[in-house]
C-alpha cells in the first residue's frame, strides 16, 4: 500500500504548495510522465539510480518554468495551459521513451535496519520500504511545518489568499509563485521516478495511468491540508492494492471493473466533498487560478 502511494503523496504535496501560492497547476499528469522517462533513462544509461532521481526532478522543474513562464510572465489562462502541458508531456515522454520501452531495470531496493526489518508483521510494515517511501513522509512534515510554522511559509499562504495585499506589503509575488510552481514540478518529477524506477521498474508509455489527476483530486480531498494528503494517498494507495488482490484471489469481477476502483473512489470523494461546497471554498487559497497584475 506504501508503495501505491507514493507517488500520489509526493505529486499531490507538490501541487498543494503550488495551490497555496495561487496557482493552479492542471499539468501535474505530464510533468509525472516526464519525470518518469527522465529517470529511467538516465538510470538506464549511467547504471545510477541517483542521477536519475535527479534528472526527473529537473525534468519536472523544467516542465514547471515553462508553465511559470507562461502563465505567470505571459499571463496565459492556467487552466488551458496547464492542460496543455499534460498533452504536451504525454506526447514527449512518449517521444524521449520510445527507445527503452521493454528494457529490463532493477528496482531501488528496500531499508535493512538491523533488529527492526527482522521484527514480525511490523518490521515489513514500517521498516522494509524503500527510501522514497519515508521521503515522502518527511516531505509532508517539512511542507506542513514550512507553512504552518515559519515566515515564509506565511508569504506563500499571504501571496495565495489575497496577491495585492502581499506585492503592497513589498512582496515579490512572482518571485514567491516562481518558487513554488518549480517545488511542485520537483516533486512532480519526483514521484513519475518513483512509478518507472521502483513501483513498476520500466518505461511504458501513460505510465502514470491518471495518478496525476488522483493528485490533483487529493489536495481538494484534504482541503489543502498537508497531512490530510498523506491520509488520502494512503486511502487511495489502498484502493489499488485493493484491487489488485482481488484480481488475485480470482473475484467473479470483471478486471476492468476492478481497475476502475481507483478512479470510482477518487470521483466518489470529490461527490462527498462537493456537498459542503462551502467547507471548500473557506479552504481553497482566494486567489487560486487568478493572474497577478502587478501595475494594478
């Protein structure tokens, strides 16, 4: 379940810093699927799985100045945009992938702590994942702990709830999106690794499979909160799991019905969710999605 979850807790952390600056990032899915291809390819050609960590977290940052540059200097609608960038990200990945599909990789192995990863039921549970698994975890608790503790975590959420106020308060409100949209690319590009490198160890084109719209999903799910998205990665990390054995087993389901579980869930949430619509709105960042005109 950690595992499937993973990737849906870095991507998902990553965006909800970039919603609490005011930005609305749709492109979430292909700065993944770039980050994917990135890291396996690199990995694959220097035999360092490192490299290719950080050669997805630059292909996610790259694939986030682009969408900056345009919508931040430019002032393109982010919607559009950010949709844009998920077609041009599939397209791409498949593209720079094309050459590795089918190739073998070793998965990054899984922590051995010594008279921990030996105890039984709870040393596989908590102390026989792999290092990105705690990463993510750490991430949430440092993101949570930057916002809600410090200065400029304080910035970001002013910069989010009300732009103006911040610039007139002598804030660099683009320089504060910048920085947060090139976070949530990094962490975007981040958790496409972890799907090509350890969760399934290759390169097929979609690899993502829809996580990127998950993530999205879930920071509306934890109402931009980031230990709700850790909860929620997990619920939806537990979904997959779900049904994967229950394909298993043998369950008299059809298995596309089953490999629709995740999907079910995530739309049955935003259902839920939808219904206290002004518990959301409270929530949500004031001027998330909304251009900056600094003149003004």
């Amino acid at each position: 379940m950690a595992r499937a979850a993973t990737p849906l807790a870095l991507a998902a952390t990553g965006e909800l810093v970039t919603e609490k600056a005011g930005v609305l990032n749709l492109g979430v899915e292909g700065m993944m699927l770039m980050g994917a291809v990135s890291a396996f390819a690199v990995t694959v050609a220097t035999g360092s799985p490192v490299l290719g960590l950080g050669a997805a977290i630059g292909a996610g940052m790259l694939m986030g100045l682009v969408f900056a540059g345009l919508t931040l200097s430019l002032r393109t609608n982010q919607v559009a945009t950010g949709l844009a960038l998920t077609l041009f990200g599939v397209g791409l990945s498949a593209f720079v992938g094309r050459d590795f599909v089918g190739t073998p990789l070793t998965a990054l192995p899984g922590l051995s702590i010594p008279g921990l990863s030996d105890l039984p039921v709870l040393g596989p549970l908590l102390f026989g994942h792999d290092p990105l698994v705690y990463l993510s975890v750490a991430l949430i608790a440092l993101v949570s702990w930057f916002l809600g503790r410090t200065r400029g975590g304080l910035i970001v959420r002013a910069v989010g709830e009300n732009h103006d106020a911040a610039h007139s308060l002598g804030h660099d409100v683009l320089l504060v999106r910048y920085g947060a949209v090139l976070f949530g690319g990094a962490l975007c590009g981040l958790a496409g690794a972890y799907l090509s490198l350890v969760y399934t160890p290759m390169w097929v084109e979609n690899m993502t499979a829809g996580r990127g719209w998950i993530a999205l999903a879930l920071v509306v799910f934890a109402t931009w909160k980031p230990w709700r998205v850790l909860l929620g990665a997990w619920l939806f990390g537990g979904v997959t799991i779900l049904q994967l054995h229950a394909q298993g087993l043998g369950v008299q389901i059809p298995s596309q019905f089953l490999s629709m579980l995740p999907y079910l869930a995530t739309i049955l949430v935003l259902v839920l969710i939808s219904r206290d619509a002004m518990r959301v709105r409270l929530s949500a960042p004031a001027c998330l999605g909304k251009a900056f005109h600094p003149e003004h």
